[in-house]
C-alpha cells in the first residue's frame, strides 16, 4: 500500500486525532471561570451565541437555496455552517485587540452546544434540501462529538485544574501536532488526487468566499444593531468567521468513509469545501488583525482625550 492509499484508508483514524488533539490543547487553557462571562455580559454573548448557532446555518440555507450548488458543495458549506468556532478564533481575537474573554466564552459554550446542534442542523441542510443524496445520523454525529470534541476539552481543563505548570506546554504541543495532522491531511488528499481545483471550480470557490464574506457582514451588523462596543464585535466577528474546520473533516471521513481505489465525488467535493473554507477563513484573519487592532487602538485613544 502506497502512503496515500495508507491516508484515504485511515482518513477519519487522522481526522479524529487532529480534532481531539487541537480540543484537548484548547481544554487546558480553560477554566471555569471563563464561563462566568456568560453571566458577566449576556447581550455579548447571547449575541454571539444566536449568530452562531441560529443566524450563520440561516445564511446557509439561504445560499443552498440561492445557487444550484453541486450535492458535495452544498453539504460542504452545511457543514461550514454547523460547525462551532475553533480554537484560532481565541487567538486571533487576542491579536485583533478584540475582547478575549468573550470570544472564549462563545467556543466554549457552543462547542458544548454543537452536541445537539450540529446534527440538528445538518439534518435541516442537508437532508431537506438534498434528499436522497445523505443520511444524517444523529446519534452517531452526537457520540462522535462526544467522544472526539467534548471528552478531550473536559480533559484538558482538568489536567489544567490538576497540573496548571504543565498545561501551557501540554496545550503547546498538542495544537502543534493538531496542526501537524491536518497538514499530512492535506498532502494524503493532494497525493490522492482528492483535491482538484479544476473539478471544484472556480464557481464554487465565489460562493465560498461570498458565504464567508456574508456571515462576516452579518456578524458586524447584528452586534453594531445590538450597540456592542468595538471589541465585543471583533470578538463575534472572528468567532462566527472562524470556524471550528477539524470538526466538520472528522463529520465528513465519518458519514463519507474514503475508500481505496473507489471513486467518491461528493466526499472528495465535500473535503474541498472545507479545506478552501479553512484556506479562506485564515485569509479573512489576517484583515481582520489589521482592521480591529486600528479600529480598536483609534477608539481607545480618542476616549483618553475626552
């Protein structure tokens, strides 16, 4: 067996392990108290919250419906949609000048949501809108997330509970290798002739950046609307554009297993969505940085003079 025959037939064994490993270095940096900002700024975060988990797979479906999108785009961006923020959002939140507290806040609890959100939510996109073409099975998707998302991040705060001086490092080298895996995701896929621009199309690539280009707009809008400050928006901003990409690869090697020597054009369709959503969504962060560290660092310093 070649070494990309050897990833397609262990694809969701690296999907899992990435996802877990990046959970498990986002857990031990967590403590309780970090909830408390749920309590501490509701209008923050139920704005964020509904964004997420309400407003973004809303925009979803409105695209399904608006592009006759290939099945395997369209399940794609549904997973795009389901999906929680990751872990990249609390970073970059830190380095847009945004509010940190609350952007963790919003990963934390939505990722605990996502265990009955995710499958309800997929089964609204994908199994209304594209009947016949995928089964969702609920069940299945809530053990996974269970087991591969939540039981990780759990264990991460208490080694961070039990053992704060070795955490950091534990949190360290675990996105690391997270990082490392979908890299090797990457170039098994590439190897295997999964991800082909060509096939993809330039079509779709416009409908991916536009989807991330709306729910970005829609995120600074409705927290604008809802009078939050400049930080707490950066915060949503990022939290609803960056997006939680490891868990929706390990949802789709489990309801779309890669087979050796067997084509599969909806997975492969599907992989790429997420992929060029999670090239894309990196993209978007580096503006982002740039947009909320002037607009933030201009506000705070016009309110010291007044």
């Amino acid at each position: 067996m070649n070494p990309f025959d050897f990833f397609i037939a262990n694809e969701f064994i690296f999907a899992a392990s990435q996802l877990t490993l990046a959970m498990l270095g986002m857990g031990a940096t967590l403590t309780p108290g970090d909830f408390k900002e749920v309590v501490r700024d509701p209008r923050g975060f139920t704005t964020g919250a509904v964004i997420q988990v309400i407003l973004v797979p809303l925009a979803c479906y409105l695209f399904i419906i608006g592009f006759t999108l290939p099945a395997g785009v369209a399940i794609g961006l549904a997973l795009c949609a389901a999906i929680p923020g990751g872990t990249t959002s609390n970073i970059f939140t830190f380095f847009a000048r945004g509010h940190v507290a609350l952007s963790i806040a919003i990963t934390a609890v939505t990722s605990l949501l996502c265990l009955v959100s995710v499958p309800i939510v997929l089964d609204l996109l994908v199994d209304q809108h594209l009947s016949g073409e995928v089964a969702i099975p609920a069940g299945k998707i809530a053990l996974e997330i269970f087991i591969y998302l939540l039981l990780p991040l759990a264990i991460g705060m208490v080694v961070l509970n039990r053992l704060p001086r070795l955490a950091p490092t534990i949190s360290k080298w675990a996105i690391r290798l997270s990082l490392f895996i979908i890299l090797l995701i990457v170039i098994g896929a590439l190897g295997a002739g999964r991800l082909d621009m060509d096939t993809f199309g330039v079509q779709n690539a416009l409908v991916v950046w536009a989807f991330i280009v709306a729910i970005c707009a829609l995120s600074i809008g409705v927290s604008r609307a809802m009078r939050l400050d400049w930080p707490d928006t950066a915060a949503i901003n990022i939290e609803v554009v960056l997006r939680n990409v490891n868990l929706g690869i390990l949802i789709k090697a489990s309801l779309f297993p890669a087979v050796v020597g067997v084509a599969d054009p909806i997975g492969d369709m599907i992989f790429f969505t997420l992929i060029f959503y999670g090239a894309a969504q990196m993209a978007f962060s580096g503006v982002f940085i740039f947009f909320y560290r002037h607009l933030i660092g201009t506000d705070v310093t016009a309110r010291a003079k007044t």
